[in-house]
C-alpha cells in the first residue's frame, strides 16, 4: 500500500521590509549654505529655502570683451569728471566713479556686487574694507588736485603734491593688517579643534548648515562658507573661528567704526582744500591727518591684530 507523504506546512515567517530613511533634499539650503537636516535632537531655526547657486564662470571669463570695455569707459569718466566738473563737484564724482569701479570689478569677478571685500574663506573681510576705503579716498583726493593743477596751467610742477608721513602711515597700517590677517591665519589653517563634532554641531546650529558642510569648508579651526552667495557684509563683525563664528568680535567692530569716523573726518577735509584751497600754490598738501587720529587707528589696527592671534578654539 502505498503511503500518501503528508505536506509539511510552511512556517517560515516572511521577510520583513524596512523602508529606507529618507535622504535630505540637497537643493533645500539654509541661511548659510549647505543641505537642510541638522542632527537629531539640536534646535531648529526656521528653514529658508532656495536653490544652491551653482559655482559659474564670472562674467569677466563669460563676457570679457564688454567687461574690459565697460571698465575702460569708467576709467574714461573718470578722469573727465575730474578735468570738467567744477572743483570739489569733481572729487565727489571721481570717488563716487571709483566706488563704482571697485564694485564693478568685484561682480564680474565673484559674482557678487560687494565681491571686493570676500576673502579666501568666502567670508566679507574688514581688513579688505578698511584697505578699499583708504586707497579710494587718498587716490582720488591726489588724482583731482593734480587734474586741477594740470587745468590751471599756474603750477609749475602740478604733480608736485606733498605727501606727508601721516598719510603713509596710515597706509601703512591699513596694508600691514591686509596682509597680517592671512599670515596669522595661516597658522590656524595647521590645527585641529578639540571636540571637534561638538564645535562643528554648535556652528552648523547656529548657521543652519548642515554638520558635514560646516566640516567640509572649515581650514583648520577656521570657519569657512561653501560659496560666495553666502558671503554677507555682517561677516566683518562675527570671529573667525569655530568657536567664536557665531559672536560678535568686539575688535573689528571697534576697527569698523573708527575707520568710518576717521575716513568720513579726513574725506571732509579734502572736499574742502578741493573746493576752496588754492591749489596752485607751491608746496600744496593733501591734507594732514591728526596725530591722535593715526595713533587711534594704530591701536585699533593692533587690537584687530592682536585678537587675531589668539586662538579661541581648543585644540587637540
């Protein structure tokens, strides 16, 4: 007799199907760049959405022929304004016209109107600021009085305009603080931060980036932005360093504004000898600046400095 084999049932519980966590939107970026999604449990600000700028040629490489064409017609207005326009009006054009220039240079450059002042990290820099500022206003000031000089035909030697120490000075020390800044820098760019993912988390917070951005485009223990779209002109007042990036740094605030007082006092003068010195004489001058106003800077310059080289964030 044949036996009948009996089924066996099957036990075996089926798989289970976990569905994948979803990944983080790419193209939803924060106030400062990078993916959205900060680590569970950190504190959320409200998201700002907009797409993340692609990094394109700037327009000097896009279009050099009417960038060069445009940079030399401002250079022509220039000094037409300074030869035609009635003294003092001249000096306020060509400043005016060379503003326009610096700004012009910094968009086809960088994308990005204010782009003169963005610095390696894509951060707007206060030593770049001061530096334009100065080499604005003492260019144009000697630029027109010369033009004027040359105008009269009085002078017998219209570029002979003296220059006094005061003046060099103070270049000096707005060129020394360009070029300290990097150097100082550099120096940070070599180190790693102590904690580093809770500094890293503190900044990506309080920036709205996400942790991995805020690593990627740090330079040591310096903060750094993933582009120049993100550059923004209150980065001349905030620290420098992960641990610091998200204060304000007293040094370049007071740096800030005793620049603009000083620039805006010295600016007046100039508009004055322009408009109502006699600029024939010989021996003519820009104006003096004040020695308590260039030791004023000369300490602002050091606590800029001098702030610059202390290292806020622990390292390892």
């Amino acid at each position: 007799m044949a036996t009948q084999e009996q089924a066996v049932p099957d036990t075996a519980e089926p798989p289970i199907t976990v569905p994948a966590a979803p990944r983080p939107d790419i193209n939803v970026i924060l106030a400062r760049g990078g993916a959205n999604g900060l680590p569970q449990g950190a504190p959320r600000a409200p998201l700002r959405t907009e797409p993340i700028p692609p990094e394109l040629p700037g327009i000097a490489e896009r279009a050099p022929v009417a960038t060069a064409g445009a940079l030399v017609i401002l250079t022509v207005a220039i000094a037409l304004a300074g030869w035609y326009l009635p003294p003092g009006t001249n000096w306020l054009v060509v400043i005016a016209l060379i503003a326009i220039f610096f700004l012009i240079t910094g968009k086809v450059i960088t994308g990005r109107v204010l782009g003169i002042f963005i610095n390696e990290r894509k951060l707007m820099s206060l030593s770049r600021f001061q530096l334009v500022v100065w080499t604005g206003l003492i260019v144009s000031g000697f630029f027109v009085m010369a033009l004027e000089r040359i105008h009269s035909g009085a002078a017998a030697q219209p570029l002979a305009i003296g220059i006094d120490w005061q003046i060099w000075a103070l270049l000096g020390i707005s060129t020394a603080s360009f070029v300290g800044t990097p150097l100082l820098n550099s120096n940070k760019k070599g180190k790693e931060p102590d904690r580093k993912d809770e500094l890293v988390t503190k900044a990506a917070t309080r920036f709205q980036e996400h942790p991995d951005d805020v690593e990627r485009n740090r330079q040591g223990i310096l903060y750094g932005n993933s582009s120049v779209a993100f550059a923004r002109f209150t980065d001349m007042f905030q620290g420098d360093e992960l641990a610091n990036a998200q204060l304000v740094d007293v040094a370049k605030l007071q740096l800030f504004f005793f620049t603009i007082v000083v620039a805006i006092a010295y600016g007046t003068q100039l508009f004055q000898l322009i408009a109502y010195g006699d600029l024939d004489l010989p021996g003519i001058r820009l104006p003096l600046l004040q020695d308590g106003l260039l030791a004023l800077m000369g300490v602002s310059h050091a606590g800029y400095l001098g702030a610059k080289g202390v290292d806020q964030t622990p390292t390892a």
